[in-house]
C-alpha cells in the first residue's frame, strides 16, 4: 500500500531537481561600455599620432589618429590595461575600469626615447694651441769652431686644454749652411709661457738667421 508521506517526499525531491536545473540553466546578461583615449607627448605635451593601442584582456589593435585619439566601443564591462606602443617612445600602459552603458577614459603619456651619447674621446690639443718664437739668438766662437746661442719662447695659447708634451723645430741659416735642431718639452698649462736657451754646433760659419719652422703635440 503506498504510503501519502512517501509520495510527498518524492514530489518535494522532484520540485527541488527541476529547480535547481533550471537555476543553472539561467543565463545573466552581458553588460557592455566603452573606452576613449590619447596619448600625449611627455616632453612636448603635443598629442602622438600613429600608436599602436592594445588592450588587456584582449580586445582589438588599433592605431591613434591624427589628434592622438582612440577608441574601443561595445567593450565588455571589467577592467582593463590599454598598452601604448610606437617606434622612438618608451611603451606606457594605463588601467581602467569600464562600466555597463558608460565610457571610461584612459590618457597615455608616452616619453621620446633619449638617444644614445656617443663614447667620444676626451678633447686634445693641437699644434694651434702651441705658440713659439725666437726672441734672440747670438754667434759665439771657440776657437776653429763656431756655435749659436739662441733664446726661444712658447706659450700655450689654448682656452681650456693643458699640453703635457711638445716639440719645437728650427732652423738655423748661417753664410755657409743651413742647420736644424729640435728641443721637447712638457707640462705647458693654460695660458703658461716659457722662456728657453739652447746651444748649437754650426761649425765654422756665422748665423745669420734663426727661426721656428714647425711644433709638434702628440695626438694632433
């Protein structure tokens, strides 16, 4: 005989799996907004045209306008990190949270990408920095033998750049030849000037002209 508090149990276990199916089988809406955008120049505020504008989750790719602009319509509401990308700008990213029937706006400084300084070589000076004339000279005799006295000065005429080495070369014009000699020296600061003597063998003859003919500074 079957029993009425059994088949109330049935139908109420019934009722609850036909309930619960239908709860699972319910679909909630979808709700959807917009994002609008521009990318701006960080150093000159100008906007950027041409950037590459992606989003996360993924969306579409699309490039700014003309005006720096962008924009992505029938998002689905969340939030999301829109990407900035273009050649000589440093990629930038921005977060934004879209709403159902709202448009979330989203501006991207990107930052011009500094160039690269060249290694260069530290300043030296020149033969134009070395100034040296003779300011004397004297015909000395010994015996069979003659020689030239002569007084000489360089200065450094450069603005900014010390010379640690140099040369000065000469010539000696005398009645009967030509001679030449050459003296080094050093540590000549800016603006330094330098009073200089040195003796030369001319034989038998008698100088009749001396002067500088050529300096020389390493690495000029």
């Amino acid at each position: 005989m079957f029993k009425p508090r059994v088949a109330l149990i049935a139908v109420l276990i019934s009722s609850f799996l036909i309930l619960n199916h239908c709860a699972k089988d319910t679909i909630e809406p979808e709700l959807f907004g917009a994002i609008e955008g521009v990318v701006i120049n960080g150093d000159t505020g100008d906007a950027i045209s041409g950037v590459s504008i992606t989003t996360s989750p993924a969306t579409s790719a699309i490039l700014t306008g003309s005006n720096g602009t962008f924009e992505f319509d029938e998002v689905t509401a969340g939030n999301y990190t829109i990407s900035a990308r273009k050649n000589d700008f440093q990629n930038a990213s921005v977060s934004v949270n879209v709403r159902d029937g709202r448009t979330a706006f989203a501006s991207i400084i990107m930052n011009p990408v500094e160039e690269e300084e060249e290694d260069l070589p530290p300043p030296v000076p020149t033969i134009d920095d070395l100034n040296a004339i003779v300011t004397s000279y004297f015909n000395i005799s010994q015996g069979d033998s003659s020689l030239v006295d002569v007084y000489y000065r360089v200065e450094n005429i450069s603005e900014e750049l010390d010379i640690s080495r140099y040369e000065v070369y000469f010539e000696i014009e005398t009645d009967g030849a030509s001679f030449f000699f050459d003296v080094a020296g050093d540590s000549l600061r800016v603006g330094q000037v330098r009073h200089r003597q040195f003796q030369k063998y001319i034989q038998q003859n008698t100088a009749v002209n001396v002067e500088v003919v050529g300096v020389w500074i390493p690495g000029s």
